[in-house]
C-alpha cells in the first residue's frame, strides 16, 4: 500500500469509527473537560474539609485527599487527554475512541469514587480501584508508540511510569504510615519533569510558529545540547529533592536546575509573544518551573524563613495549574476546527489561574492570613469552571467543519 492509500484509508477509519458521540471521538474531549471539573469540584470542597465543614468517608487525612485528587484525579485526567491526542498524530495510528475510550473514563470516575469513599471500602480496595487507571492509561501509551515504532516519544513515558509508581506509593505511604511526604514530592517531581519535557517541544514549537507569521525576527533556539542538560540536571534535582527535601545537596542541584530553567526560557524569545496571549501563557505557565525549584531550594536551605509550601504550589498552581489550562484551551480549539484566538472569557482564565497561583505562593509565607488562601481557591475555581462554561460545548459537540471557499464569511455552511 502506498503512503498516499494509507493515509485515505486512516482518514476512513478515523471517519467510520467517529459516528458515535462527539465526546467520546478523542481522549482530550471527555479528560479535559472531567479535568476541569475535577479541579474545581476538589479545591471548592478542600477548604471546607480542611475546617470540618464537610467531612468525606475517605481513609486519607483531608490534605492527603486534597494533593491526591489534584494530582491523580485532576492532573491524572488532563494528561491522559493530552496524551491520548497528540500520540495518534506522532504515530499515525488511530486514536483510541468509542468503548475502550468510554472504559478508560469510567475507570477514571470509579478511582475517584473509591478514594472518596476508602474509608468504608478500606484503603487496599481503593488502592486497587484508583491504580488501575493509570496502569491502563500508560499499558495504552506505550502499546501505540511502540506498535508506531515511535521511539522518539519513549522518553515521555519515563516520568508517566513514575507519575504511576508515585501513586501506588501514595496510598501505601497514606495506609500505612498516615501521611503521603515522600509519594506526594514524588507525583509533583513527575509532572514537572514532564512538563520540562513536552513544554520543551511545544512552547518553542508554537512561538516559532506564530513568529513566523505575525513577528519576524529573533526566533526561539532549537533543541539542543543545553536542553538535554536542562533536562538531566532537572531531574536529578527533583530526585533527591524526593529523598530529602532539605540539606545542601538538593538546595545546590535545585538552585542549578532552577538558573537553567530560566536561561532555558529566556532562549525560547516569549519577550516577542506578548501579543499573542494563546502563546504568552505558556511562557508564563513554565516560568513558575524555575521559580518553584527556586522557592525549594530556598527551602532545602533555609526551610524556616522559605516555607517549603511555597515551593510545593508554585509547582502545583503555578507550573502545573497554567500550563494545563494553556494547553487545555490550545488544543481544544485546534481540534474542534476553531481559530487559534484567544476570547475575552479565555484571557480571564489565564488571569484568573496566574493570579491564584502568585496568591498561593505569597499565603505560603503568611499563613495567618487565611483570606489570602480563599482568594487563590477562588480564582482557581473561576479558572477552571471557567474553563467548564468556555469549552464545554466545543468539547461535546462534533468539530466545525471548514468553510467552503464560496461561502461568504460569517454566514454558515
């Protein structure tokens, strides 16, 4: 077969096998959307948990099931999206849709039921339940990127396997021991590597783009020697910042990670894409990389004047919190047939999830000022149920079709 009767043949199936709900025809549809409201539904209830306004039937401690949901239900959702899209188009394979999509999102919903309700149905049970999905969801990655000969993109398993491992070690950490330290560091060390990994592919990627078109000039550096050590040297610093988050080793390896972190962003010229705010906030969103690995060394040395709270949400607000939205809104719209434009309502989530991460980081160092942690939950709530009200139709409803050439603009097909 031809590489040109391939690809009609792919565009065929990829056809046949979309007939079913919108929703369930790729892995960003369901995820990004279950995502947002994961995370608004978790941090709107956490404050209320945390004073005893509202109690869960969960085995883990209301802070231990506040990072959990954040990172294995939230987090977990977002990047399972991310992945089950953009592997198709590395591979060429068809995405995974319908049944066995539908399947992979029950499993999701069942692990945040069990967590919830752990402590009637015991800790092991819903250790079992909740662990299934990720296992699911990287047996899935790894099947299609190996089935693709892909073995470029093996790398991004590595910190998904561990983004595994660190929540089986979660709830043995939280069922046996009765907190989460090390697992929790471990999930966050996970993340940020992979977002050092894949925001190292596109936010050069997309700026470079957008340059082209709308500001010649100074263009981001390629890939190279200095970002693998960028890499290297960043996780490394994560993973003894697992071990022992305090003491001179880690405080040294986070302070040089977070120096090339910076260099490495200022490499990539978004001091020329501030009028683009699709392509600004991933800037932004990675700039709270070395500004987190900054606070934790601070910390490593110095833990009572730099709270290591701090560090752990500019990670987890900050770096995390926007570079999912930034991704989020990105993706949607490019593959729902939409313009790649910012809206006003997309412009305010950006504000909204920045505003609560540099709140968040501030309250870390005041933590009598209570107000201060409500203004950040609430703007991370408005971010994200933001993101629900915004994207929720396009994510739900089938992509637009492309305008015939002879059709007036403005007026539907």
């Amino acid at each position: 077969m031809t590489a040109d009767a391939r690809r009609l043949s792919l565009a065929a199936q990829r056809r046949r096998s979309a007939e079913g709900p919108a929703v369930l025809s790729y892995g960003f549809r369901p995820f990004f959307l279950l995502g947002a409201l994961c995370a608004g539904l978790t941090v709107l209830a956490w404050l209320p948990i945390l004073s005893g306004s509202i109690e869960t039937s969960s085995a883990f401690t209301p802070v231990d099931w506040h990072v959990h949901e954040t990172m294995f239900g939230y987090l977990a959702a977002i990047v399972t999206g991310f992945l089950l899209t953009a592997i198709p188009n590395w591979t060429g394979r068809l995405p995974v849709q319908g049944a066995p999509l539908l399947a992979l999102v029950l499993l999701w919903a069942a692990g945040r039921f069990a967590v919830f309700f752990s402590a009637e149905i015991g800790w092991v049970a819903a250790a079992i339940i909740d662990c299934a999905f990720l296992v699911a969801v990287a047996a899935a990655a790894a099947k299609e990127i190996v089935a693709g000969r892909n073995w470029r993109n093996l790398m991004v398993l590595v910190p998904v396997t561990v983004f595994v491992l660190a929540n089986v070690l979660f709830h043995i950490e939280a069922g046996l021991a009765g907190s989460s330290d090390y697992a929790r560091r471990l999930a966050i060390a996970a993340a940020i590597v992979l977002i050092v990994i894949i925001g190292g592919r596109i936010i050069p990627s997309f700026t470079r783009n957008w340059m082209v078109r709308e500001n010649p000039g100074r263009l981001p550096v390629p890939f190279n020697a200095f970002d693998k050590v960028t890499i290297l040297v960043s996780a490394a610093a994560l993973l003894v910042w697992v071990a022992a988050a305090e003491g001179p080793a880690a405080g040294a390896l986070l302070s040089a990670a977070a120096l090339l972190n910076f260099v490495r962003l200022a490499r990539w010229a978004g001091d020329r894409a501030v009028r683009d705010p699709l392509v600004l906030i991933l800037h932004v969103a990675y700039l709270f990389v070395p500004a987190g690995l900054l606070l934790a060394a601070l910390a490593a040395f110095d833990a009572a004047r730099f709270p290591p709270v701090a560090a752990l949400h500019a990670f987890g607000v900050g770096a995390i919190g926007a570079m999912t939205l930034a991704v989020m809104t990105r993706a949607t719209l490019g593959h729902t047939g939409r313009a790649l434009r910012a809206d006003g309502p997309t412009r305010l989530i950006y504000a909204a999830i920045v505003l609560a991460a540099l709140i968040r980081i501030v309250a870390g160092f005041m933590p009598e000022q209570t107000g201060l942690l409500h203004l950040s939950a609430g703007l991370w709530c408005l971010a994200f149920f933001g993101f629900c009200l915004r994207y929720g139709g396009m994510l739900t409803r089938p992509k637009l079709k492309p305008k015939s050439p002879s059709q007036p603009p403005g007026r539907p097909a």
